[in-house]
C-alpha cells in the first residue's frame, strides 16, 4: 500500500506509530465484535419509536488500542473510527489509510485545536468543542489543511463536574456558537450534539433522563435555527438506549475493541 510521508509539525512530539501486520486469529476476533454490535444496533433501530427516520451509524472506538486492529476491521470495510487523544490520533492517522474518517471524541483544550487541525486531513468530526473560542480556533488553523470538518457540541447533560461540555441550561452560550457555526464558520460546518451519559445513568434500565436532555435540545435549537442536528450518544453500556431515544451515532470501544489498557 502506497503510504504519504507524515512530517509532523516542529511544534508537535508525535512518537512516529509502526503499523504492524494484524493476525488473522484478531481480525476474526475484531470482525465478530463489531458485527454482534452492529446487528444490534440494526435491530433497534428497525424496532424504534416510528417518529425517528435517520439512519444510526456505529463509531468503533479505537483509543489505547494498536492501529493494526484498526486496519483490522479498515479491511472489512469499516470506515468510522473514534479516538480520545489528539498526539495517539495524529500518529494513527498518519500511518492507516486516507479514506478513514476520524471522529474526535476526547476532552480538547484551546491549544491543541491547531495541531488537530492541521495534521489530520481526513479528520471528519470533532465532537467535543464547548466553547465558542475552540470553534473558532478549529475553524481558523483549518484553514488549507484540508476539508471542512463536521463540529459537534458537547453538552453536559449528567451535569458531573469532572465532565466537560456545556451545562444544557446555558442556552446563551449555546446559541451563539451555533449561530457562529452557521453563519460565519468557513472550514467547519454544525453537525450535532454530543454527550456522555453518567455511570449510573448509563447502568440503570428504562429512558434515560440525560439523553432526552440532549433529544430536547435538539428540537429547541432545530425549531429556532432550522436545522437537523444529528446526536452523538450512547456507548457500550448504554447504546441500545441511546437509538431508542434518537441518537444517530452510536460510539462504541469495549464491545468491539474489547477492555482497555490503563492510559500512561
Ligand atoms: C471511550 C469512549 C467511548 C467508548 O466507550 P466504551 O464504553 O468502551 O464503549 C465513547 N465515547 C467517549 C467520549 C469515550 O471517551
């Protein structure tokens, strides 16, 4: 396979990522996982409530784990991929296949929304911007460096303090990064919104209050903005809930990848 040479900016200290060839044995392994997740996911969504009609895609969550799994399942087809740390995405991104589309889903600080932006021309979505300063920053250091990514915002809808995401109740802020995203924005365009629902909540049966927080949001912003945002919850303990209640991305790690290693 033809691979284009990665320089990494001077600025930025990516440990260059060898991509190993994958066992036949973890691909099966991977391949199974992933399509038990997504025959589930197919089946809910078929047996949705009948006022959903968006289509529900399944992001595999690749964080911590080696980029051979995710060339793994890349070779069966897979083409959504979901990572939490900007250096690990950068270095997978460099060395697996252009055509994936990468989906930023971790905490994300002011400063690092240039190196994202930057060095990863296949980046897809980024789901966790919460400021209007980090919209911005994206938007800006994108420019030249490749399509317009799709921006989610992250809402914090279980209202945890050590999550990050706006507090659903600060509509304000909300509405003018929305309008900003619509109006002005040039290299990243509003896709959603995005949250991570609590433990305790993610581990309870019955609807879950967060992501009707998150439903409800949407609807609001939807009527007053015309638009039709997507939503971006649900994970392994809690997805089959999340498509009942309207997700359109499901972003799924353990179930596929298996458990994780602890982040050094
Ligand atoms: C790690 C992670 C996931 C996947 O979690 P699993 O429980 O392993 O499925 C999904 N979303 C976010 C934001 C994550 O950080």
């Amino acid at each position: 396979m033809l691979r284009r040479c990665f320089i990494p900016q001077r600025s930025l200290h990516i440990r260059p990522m060898s991509l190993e060839p994958y066992t036949s044995e973890r691909q099966a392994e991977l391949i199974a996982n992933y399509n038990r997740v997504l025959g589930d996911v197919q089946t809910t969504e078929r047996a949705r409530p009948q006022s959903l009609t968006h289509p529900v895609r399944l992001l595999a969550v690749s964080k911590l784990k080696p980029a051979s799994d995710i060339q793994a399942l890349y070779d069966h087809g897979v083409r959504d991929f979901g990572e939490n740390y900007v250096q690990e995405m950068i270095a997978k991104a460099a060395v697996l296949p252009k055509d994936i589309r990468w989906h930023f889903i971790g905490g994300l600080q002011t400063n690092k929304c240039k190196d994202l932006a930057t060095n990863i021309e296949n980046l897809y979505a980024v789901q966790t911007i919460d400021s209007l300063k980090k919209a911005k920053k994206l938007n800006d250091t994108r420019e030249g460096h490749g399509p317009k990514i799709n921006v989610f915002l992250q809402i914090n809808t279980s209202r945890e303090e050590q999550k990050s995401g706006i507090l659903p109740e600060a509509k304000d802020e909300i509405k003018a990064i929305v309008e900003y995203l619509s109006k002005d924005a040039t290299n990243v365009q509003l896709a959603g919104l995005m949250t991570i629902g609590s433990f305790e909540k993610s581990h309870s049966t019955g609807e879950n209050p967060e992501f009707k927080t998150l439903f409800d949001l949407k609807t609001e912003i939807d009527n007053e903005f015309g638009t039709k945002l997507e939503l971006s919850m649900g994970m392994s303990a809690d997805y089959i809930e999340a498509i009942n209640q309207g997700t359109s991305y499901v972003r799924v790690g353990t179930d596929i990848f298996g458990s994780r290693p602890p982040k050094k």
